[in-house]
C-alpha cells in the first residue's frame, strides 16, 4: 500500500513539471509573437520621407491631432463593414455595389479632411509686449539659496520691491488649489470676453468668444506670462469677481509666511494700466514662493516647456515661446520672469544640478540681457563652489533585490552627480526600492534605488536615482515555482 502511494506521488511530481514545462514553452512562444509584432510596429512606423528630427519634431503637433482623429474615423468604419459583412448574404448585388461605392466617397472625404488638418499653418504669436527702459536705478536685490534653505548668496533681500508679472506664480497655485478642492478642473472651459481679450502687455493671442480650458491659460501665464489668461483665470476662479481671487493670493501668501507680500492685481500690472497699487514682495519672499511652486507637479511640468501652441479661431496654431532664456543651462527648468517700469527686470530662477535643487531670485536688473547674465554669472560661480562626491555612473557598494528576475540581487549606479556645496556636510543613505521585474524584465537605467541627501538634523533634503546597470530577464513561471519550492535557492 505505502509503495503504491509513493508511486502515486512520484507520477504527481513528474507530471507537475511537465505542466510547467510546457507551460513555460507557451510562454517563451508568445513572447516571441510579441517580440515579432514589436518588430513590425517599429518598422511600420520608420518614416520614408528622409525628413530629419527637427523636422518631425515641427510636424509633432499636426501628427498628433491627424493621429486621433483617424482612429475615430477607422472604428467607424470597422463597425460599418462588420455590420455589412454579417447581411451580406441577404443584400443584393446592387445594393452592396452602392454600398462599396458610398464607403470609397467617404474614405476619400476623410482623406480630404485628414490632409486640410495635416496642412494647418503654424504662425508665431503677436507681441505686444515692449519692454522698455528700467526706471528703477537701485542695486540688484538678490536671494539664492538651495530648496533645503542654504542660503548661497543674499543683498537687501527683505527689502520691498515691486514684482510685476512674478505675481502670476501666486495667481497659478491659488487656481491649482481650488482644483485641488474640486472648486475648478483643470478642463473647464473659458471663454474670453471683451473685458479681459487685451489687458495690456503681453497676451494670449484671442478675440471676444474664444474659448480655452483653464488648463491652457495657466500654462499660458508660466510660459509666455499672458496678461489676458491670468484675468480670465482669475475671474472663473474669482466667480466672477476678481477682488475675490486677490484676497485668496494674500492668504496663500501668509500661508506661506510670506510676510512682507502684498498682492492687489492678479497678472502684476502698474497702476498706469490698473489703477491699483504696485504688488509687493521681497526676494526672500519670491524664494519662498518659487520653493512652494516646483513642489506641484503640474505647474513643475508646464514651466519646463520651451513654448505653448494654441489654436486660434482661424484655425491657426499659434506659436508661444517660453520667457525664460535659461532653460536647460545650469539645470535650470523654470521659473519665472517679471517686468514693468518700476519695477525693472525680476527674475525667480529654479535649477537642478545633481542633488542641489536652488532657487535663485533677482530684482531690478536694467534690462533682459542684464537679468539673463547676472543669473548666468551667479550659477557661474556656484558652480565652481560645489564639491563632487559621488560621480554619475559610480556602482554603489551594495546589492539591490529584485523581485520575479532571473538575479535575485543586482548592482546599480548612480544616475547623476552628487554634491556638497560649502560647508552642507550632507549624509548619504542607500534606499533598496525593492522593484519587481516586469514581463520585459529590468532595463539598464530602470530605477532600483534612491540615494537620499540627508541635513545635519537627518531630513531628506533631496534623492538621486539609482539605476539598473545591465539588462536582466524576468524569471519565468516554471523558475518562479522552482525557486519557490527551494526556498530561494533556486
């Protein structure tokens, strides 16, 4: 009876492996379909025209919009022909030979339509905005300090300042946090009206009627600081009532103990075009403010954009490019630039280089070209201040676990330059993030860690990625069983 039993299982045994023997041959078969289906898809979609990158990359937004709206097009007529094949056998001959011919006219209209998309013309926006002489003739006032509060470099920063087109900052984190509060969403629709079309200065190119989601207008006030968009923005917010949207800057600002602000205009208009007092700030305050601001994720993504297009009511798209002249120097991503008179030409800088993330503000400068070179000689020499202590590609001392991957623990480096900047004296701590491989396995660069800056009193002040530094396969079901059973052996 025992030997019986024992037969019983050892045949239970073997069969199981067979099981998932072949299990795993199903599995490697269908990778293989899909590896041969990715192939062709990256075939089909090589381009045959010669056209080079930068010539793609202008194409990129008339592709997207004729990409849509041929899917649309295409269901429809799937649904169609499935609906004519299944009656074909009840239709006569005429009405199918109609029927061909209604669907090769409708094709062709498509085509006619898809093309007039494929052939809409790209203009640049109209400027208004002049930026003239500066009539302010004190010193530059300067903050720079790291996001962790590092102060790097300061001059009169507690001293009042007229901010101009600053204020919009404020204006954009007020509205993303009535979205927050289900106040607003991000696409509603807004329409402009003769009252806010042209307030002056620089402006989202719009005519009385012409709608445009919240989302786009405060895109458009970080890239191209639209006068017209921050009005609009604060009148839907505002419920109609802008004095309202004013109030809820200055108590954002105290929120953020940004006591010497003082906000009357939502865009930073001067009393010429406004008949309201001049907003004030300092350039400790801006600091404050541009630290809370690359903590939104949005309004993160929107400021690193080199420039926003629109349609207009032509069906034209419009072409805005983004204010800020230093983006992608310095590992500058944002802020903002601000200008009126009196105010002279202010700036909020954000930049990241290796695991220093800074703020750097500047008040007053006499021109563009001044603000943008006094920024450039300032990272200039912070660059020089900046001490590397782990370098960009360095292997870590240490081995990460990976769930579900032929390796059971692997080694990463670091994706970027690691710094201590004067006397920071950071500290370092390893993170294993413990990832599991997926069906394509771990890619070289996939991150499997995170390197974390600490302060003095041991607050994570910042990270860098720690990636994959080879490929590695994902461990297949019959493996997966296999190391299961073995406790990890396997």
């Amino acid at each position: 009876m025992v030997k019986k039993i024992k037969r019983v299982l050892i045949f239970g045994v073997l069969a199981l492996f067979a099981v998932l023997i072949y299990a795993e041959g199903e599995q490697d078969s269908s990778k293989e379909g899909i590896t041969v289906k990715e192939e062709k898809s990256k075939n089909s979609t090589t381009r045959e025209d010669g056209s080079s990158e930068i010539e793609q990359a202008t194409r990129r937004g008339y592709s997207k919009h004729f990409r849509h709206g041929k899917k649309r097009r295409n269901s429809k007529h799937e649904e169609y022909n499935e609906y004519t094949e299944n009656n074909q056998n009840r239709s006569s001959n005429w009405k199918s030979k109609s029927e061909k011919w209604q669907n090769k006219t409708s094709s062709l209209k498509d085509s006619n339509s898809e093309e007039t998309k494929h052939r809409r013309k790209l203009v640049k926006a109209i400027e208004h905005e002049h930026e003239g002489a500066s009539h302010y003739y004190g010193e530059v006032i300067k903050f720079i300090a790291t996001t962790d509060g590092k102060v790097l470099k300061e001059k009169m920063s507690r001293q009042k300042h007229p901010i101009a087109s600053l204020t919009k900052v404020m204006n954009i984190l007020v509205a993303l946090e009535q979205v927050d509060r289900g106040n607003a969403k991000l696409d509603d629709k807004i329409c402009f009206t003769p009252e806010f079309v042209n307030m002056g200065g620089s402006w989202l190119n719009a005519k009385a009627g012409d709608c445009y989601t919240l989302k786009d207008l405060l895109r458009a006030e970080i890239i191209y600081s639209a006068n017209n968009a921050a009005y609009l923005v604060a009148h839907h917010i505002g419920k109609g009532n802008i004095d309202n949207f004013v109030k809820l800057m200055n108590d954002k600002a105290k929120e953020l103990g940004m006591n010497d602000t003082r906000y009357y205009t939502p865009a930073g208009l001067p009393p010429s075009m406004t008949n309201k007092n001049m907003d004030i700030s300092t350039a400790y305050d801006m600091y404050l403010l541009g630290n809370r601001a690359i903590r939104d994720e949005r309004l993160r993504a929107w400021m690193k954009e080199s420039e926003l297009v629109l349609q207009n009511s032509e069906g034209e798209d419009v072409v805005y490019n983004n204010r800020n002249h230093l983006l992608d120097q310095f590992g500058i991503y944002g802020l903002k630039t601000g200008f009126h008179a009196q105010a002279g030409y202010n700036m909020i800088v954000s930049s990241k280089i290796g695991n220093l993330e800074i703020i750097s503000v500047t008040l007053g400068n006499k021109s563009d070209n001044a603000r943008t070179e006094d920024q450039e000689q300032e990272f200039t020499q912070l660059e020089k201040r900046m001490i590397p202590v782990y370098k960009a590609g360095q292997e870590i001392n240490k081995k990460f676990k990976i769930k579900n991957a032929e390796a059971k623990e692997i080694k990463g480096v670091l994706s970027t330059n690691v710094y201590q900047i004067d006397n920071t004296n950071y500290k370092f701590e390893v993170k294993d993030l413990q990832v599991s491989a997926e069906k394509e396995g771990i890619s070289k660069g996939d991150v499997i860690g995170k390197l974390e800056v600490l302060s003095n009193d041991n607050k994570v002040v910042g990270t860098v990625d720690i990636v994959a530094q080879n490929d590695y396969k994902q461990l297949s079901l019959f493996r997966r069983i296999l190391r299961f059973i073995t406790l990890g052996l396997a």
